[in-house]
C-alpha cells in the first residue's frame, strides 16, 4: 500500500516482492514461481495471527461491558461503552468484508485458471454459510467445494499440508480454501498448484486489455479498498465530543475527499509528500473542530498505509497501479499481491480497534483463576423430587484473601443495617479464595446468609450470599474425587460410606469399569478402558446383620477423556513477559494447570515463529528446550513484539501417548 509506519518485517517483505518481480521479467525460473508461493504462505501464517490478536481486542469490549452490567454501572455508562463496543464490532464487520473480498478475487483467478466460465457471483456470501448458518451460502459453498475437488487443481500427496485443518468444516473440505469459525476465508499451500505459471489470468480478469478497458473485477477491487479505508476513518472519526467548557460538544466529521489520492507512491520522496498532504489536511480538520486530536495519528497512519497510487513506472512507462500488479504476472504472484493487502488490512483493523478500545476505561475484577460451578437452592431431596441445579464458570483471584461473616439459620440479619446486626451469633472466616468453609448442623433444613468482601475498584464492599442445605438420616453416597466424572485411561480415585454398615461389609463394582481397591486409606480406584463409553456406573452393595446383601447406590458416571495440558513459557501461557524474563528462559513446560488431577506430562517438541532479515521463520526443537539458535533469535526481538511458540507437543509420562497440543503460546515482550 502507501508505506505508513512499517515494521522491519514489512518492509522486508515489500522488499522481497519487489525483487521477485524484477526477477519475474528476466525470464523466471521455477525457483522463483515457488519462492512466491513460499511468501504467500509465509504471510498467511501472519494474517491468522494478528486475526486472533483483532479476535482477542473485541473480547475485551464484551468483558468491559459485562464488568460494568455485574458491578451495577450507571446506565450511561454502560451505554457509554456499549457504543464504543458497537463502533468496534462494525470495524470487525468491516474488515472481515473486505479481507474476505480480497481473498475471494484470490480465488477467483485460481479457479478460472482451470475453469474459464468461473463466475465472481459463485463466491457471493459463502462465508454466511459458517457465521450464519445459512441455507442459501451452504448450498452456494458446497457447490464451489464440489468444483474444486472436480478440478484437481492441487495435487495432494503424503507430504502436503492442508493449511488451517484444525479449523475446517468437514462438509466443505478441500486442497484449496478453508473458512474458520470468524468466517475469515483463507488460502491453502499453493506448492502443489497445477497452474502456478499461468501468466494470462491475472492479466484477464484484474489488468484488462489495456489501460482504457481496466477489468470490471479490477475495478471493483481499487474501489473497494478505497472504501474501506474512508469507511474504517469514518468509524473511528466521526463521533461527538467530550462535553468542553461551556456545555460544548463538538460533532466530529472528517471529510475523507480533502485529501486526493497520489499519482505516485514509487520512491520516499512521493511517500513523504503524501504524507505531508495527509498531515496538512488532519491538521486543517483539527482546527475546524472535526477531527479530535487523540484520533489524528490512527487516521494518519490508516491513510497512508491503505492509500492506492494512480499509477506506477513499468519499464519507464506510466501503467495504472492495477496493471502494474496483475498485468503478465504469474498467478502465484498475483496471489502474494492479494496475500499482502489483506495483511494491511488486518493492520490498519488493530489500529482502530485500539483507538476505540483506548475511550473505554473500565476498572475490572481481578481474576486469575476459573473454575467449573454447580449449586442449587437444596442439596438435599427424597427420592422422586427434582432438584434445580444451576451450572456456570466461577471466576477469582487465588492470590486474594476470602473473608466471610454469616448467620445460621437466621436470615433476618442481612436484612439489617450493619449497626443493627447481631454481633453475638455472627460467624465469620477468612482464609483463601475458593476455600471450603466446614458447615453442620442437626437432622433437618439449614439456611447460611451472610456477606462475601468482594474488591470494586480497590475499595472492599460486602455483598450478600445465602446457602441452603440439609441434614439427612443415614444412606449410602458415592463420589468421584476427580470431579465428579470418571476419565479414560485413569485411576479414578472413588470413596464411598454407607452410614449403619460396618466399613468391611461395603463392596463397590462397576459396569463399564473396573473396579479395584479399597486401599489403606478407603479408596477403590475405578478405570475405564473402552473409549467408545459415554457412561459407566459404580455400584455400592452392603451385607447386613442377617448376611443379606443390598443395593445401596447405584450411579451414573459420565465418562470424559483426560483434559490436555496447557503450554507454559517462563510460566505463562500467553499475555505479557518482560523481555528480560524470558531470555532467562530455557525451557517449554506442560501442565494442567489448577486442575486436580495429577498427571504428568513433559514438551518434547516446538516451533518458534520469529524473524531473520524481517522476513518471517520457523526454528524447531526436538526437546523442551530452546536451541542455541532460538535464544539468540528471541535476545534480537524488539520492545512490544511478539514471542511464539506452535506445534507444540506433548508426552503424557505415565501412559508415553505423545500429541500435539490445539494451541501454542503468544508472548509480547515489554
């Protein structure tokens, strides 16, 4: 695009593209068709990164919104945010269009390179068919999958990787394309595209017959990028004002036609012209009281990185910018140009999303630990009744202490002031987050009401809780130590007590498991080997006086595979890590986490992404450990950039399966 401020990297890559296509008309060898390919390749495993950082940015307007909803907010205040939330879910809008655009004309030309009666109305809406669910884009996408595969265009063998498998939609499977779940449409490896050298596509359907008769898809492209631009400035821009002294608010409304696009963006002097321009006229818009002064370096940037010249020199001659893109450039070529734009794009998306995220302050809870909830209003029912049991993910910080005061039975208490309260029955405990407070009582129905200390905004505020519970005659219990489920492969830790029987008169069998024990401590352990179980269940029998066996429990039990490990580096799995932190850091590590289980695993292998000459690459370890090779990659990464680690795999230590873990780590150094 028009340059802006690029990272090494991008000028780097800028640089390659440049150099491949002087080498493209000295008769290009098949090296440097495949060099293309490797390009584009490399930055599509960018773009899908800076997708899930964007994914990551409107997430945290969702979470700011629910602070506010769980805190009690003012209500303008939650409409305050809920706009900037609304603002930016339109620039996602915005730009999943237009990279989706992109990538569709992309497609366009690798289709019609096999099939010439292809039309650009086969690839309308068909990422609705997997963010909408919608029928019509189904039928559309399927019959676009079906082509594909008819035509072979790509050659599939042993060796070839499917890119973005992990996220494919089976029903639309192919060696071309895939969509993921944000309805991002996305380019497989082109290494095995049967028509890489094909030079008269591209020319056909992008460039046209000459500069007077531009292809309508073209044209369609240049103008779709330019609005995308303005409409992304739009977003961003036009807004109203803080209220200023007086009672003033200033409607903001920059005016995109100011600023006339360039003739030429070729050398440093056109570039820094331009953005002279662009500075004059933000400048003028400053002081008109149409643009805010904190949105003037994003609209900057995003106007000079998105801005398309006039033209461009080809060997000495003026050639509009789409002919000197497409025009006898190899489909491979032609693929990279589309590759990279899309790059830009999803950019100048980070820019803005940033800038919104930056007018929406919220104070939020800290939290650095969730765990699975389940709680009724009752634990304790006869047979035949029904419970109403409620299920949902507590969220807190473990590091913060749990302090307590509550009555017993007694509910009128949290009704009064604080000075009115009874002091005398009062309970209280302080201890840590997610502690269990022992409770008893006698046979019958029980109520604790009383407050919780929760942090808002570092000032301690007591809200109110309220527990019911009961106290049953004696009867036979079954619970898992391990949650509550049984998981494959393990020794489930299982303890069973029937009150009224002696503790060697109580047996326990399974169906669907095995069953061993009980041991020392009162444990039986029960292991479930048959993969294809959903459930199994755990009988409790005990003998009487009279030598006669009873059934005194019989339980389900869902059946779920042990829960995969989390990748840890410098023991994080992801966010923020002080540079020089991690250059102390050696090792990857592997763990459940918080969980319970205690099971055992090791990294016995990694890639890092990372740089070398700006250009992006892989280094890889057959260990948990970083080589000589990463570590003085990672000593060379610059303030705020980015620490990745993928193919991430794992060795379980007491069963010796080895996988690969769904996802990696991504750091950014500070």
């Amino acid at each position: 695009m028009g340059g802006g401020k690029e990272t090494p990297r991008q000028k780097m890559v800028g640089l390659m593209y440049l150099v491949l296509m002087a080498l493209l008309a000295m008769n290009v060898s098949k090296e440097i068709i495949n060099a293309f390919v490797t390009l584009n390749n490399k930055l599509e495993s960018s773009i899908e990164q800076v997708e899930s950082f964007n994914v990551n940015l409107a997430d945290e307007f969702a979470t700011k919104l629910a602070t506010l909803q769980a805190t009690g907010a003012p209500p303008n205040e939650i409409e305050r945010v809920g706009f900037h939330k609304g603002t930016n879910d339109e620039i996602v809008e915005l730009t999943r269009h237009m990279c989706n655009d992109v990538v569709k004309r992309n497609l366009f030309l690798l289709i019609s390179a096999a099939a010439t009666d292809t039309k650009f109305e086969e690839f309308d809406k068909i990422e609705d068919a997997i963010i909408k669910d919608d029928a019509e884009a189904k039928t559309k996408l399927l019959a676009l999958v079906n082509k594909v595969n008819d035509l072979g265009l790509i050659g599939v063998d042993e060796h070839h990787e499917l890119h973005g498998i992990d996220t494919d939609h089976d029903e639309y499977h192919n060696p071309l394309f895939h969509i993921d779940d944000a309805g991002y449409i996305h380019i497989r490896d082109l290494s095995n595209y049967s028509k890489k050298d094909d030079y008269d596509t591209p020319t056909r359907l992008l460039a046209g017959p000459n500069f007077k008769e531009i292809a309508p898809e073209g044209l369609h492209l240049m103008d779709n990028l330019h609005h995308f631009r303005n409409g992304l400035i739009a977003l961003i821009a036009n807004h109203p004002s803080d209220t200023l002294e007086g009672g003033i608010v200033h409607q903001y409304l920059f005016d995109t036609t100011l600023i006339e696009d360039p003739d030429f963006l070729l050398t440093e002097g056109d570039r820094e012209a331009f953005a002279a321009v662009v500075d004059s006229i933000i400048e003028f818009e400053i002081e008109e009281n149409k643009l805010d002064p904190l949105d003037a370096e994003t609209v900057r940037n995003i106007y000079v990185r998105m801005t398309i010249p006039k033209f461009v020199m080809n060997h000495g001659e003026k050639y509009p910018w789409i002919f000197g893109q497409f025009d006898h450039a190899p489909i491979v070529a032609a693929s990279a140009v589309m590759t990279s734009v899309r790059s830009d794009i999803l950019q100048v998306q980070t820019l803005a999303s940033q800038l919104v995220s930056s007018r929406v302050e919220v104070e939020s809870f800290n939290f650095n630990k969730i765990d699975p909830l389940a709680f009724s209003a009752t634990s304790y029912i006869n047979q035949g009744d029904s419970l109403g049991l409620r299920v949902m993910i507590a969220a807190y910080d473990s590091s913060e202490a749990m302090e307590l005061k509550y009555w017993v039975d007694d509910t009128n208490q949290v009704k009064k002031k604080e000075s009115e309260q009874d002091l005398t029955t009062m309970k209280t405990f302080k201890g840590k987050a997610g502690q269990k407070v022992n409770i008893t009582g006698s046979v019958g129905d029980h109520t604790l009401s009383g407050f919780i200390a929760i942090k808002e905004k570092g000032v301690k505020k007591w809200k109110p809780w309220k527990f019911n519970y009961s106290v049953g005659a004696p009867n036979a219990a079954v619970s898992a130590a391990d949650l509550q489920v049984l998981y494959m492969g393990w020794d489930n830790k299982i303890k069973v007590s029937a009150s009224g029987y002696k503790p060697e008169s109580i047996r326990l069998s399974g169906k669907g498991c095995s069953v061993k024990g009980p041991d020392s401590k009162g444990f039986y352990i029960a292991k479930v080997t048959n993969s294809k179980l959903k459930n199994a269940s755990l009988i409790v029998t005990g003998v009487d006086d009279k030598g006669k066996s009873n059934v005194l429990a019989n339980e389900t039990f869902r059946v779920f595979p042990l829960p995969k490990p989390t990748a840890y580096f410098a023991g994080k799995a992801g966010g923020n890590l002080k540079k020089a932190n991690a250059v102390s850091y050696k090792t990857l590590k592997a763990s459940l986490g918080d969980s319970p289980l205690d099971v055992p695993y090791e990294v016995v292998s990694f890639t890092m992404f990372t740089t070398k000459g700006g250009a992006p690459i892989e280094l890889n370890s057959k260990s948990n450990r970083l080589t000589s090779t990463m570590l003085a990659a990672m000593r060379k990464i610059p303030k705020n950039g980015s620490l990745t680690f993928t193919r991430v795999k794992v060795k379980n230590l007491k069963s010796g399966r080895i996988f690969q873990l769904e996802s990696g780590i991504v750091l950014k150094l500070i």
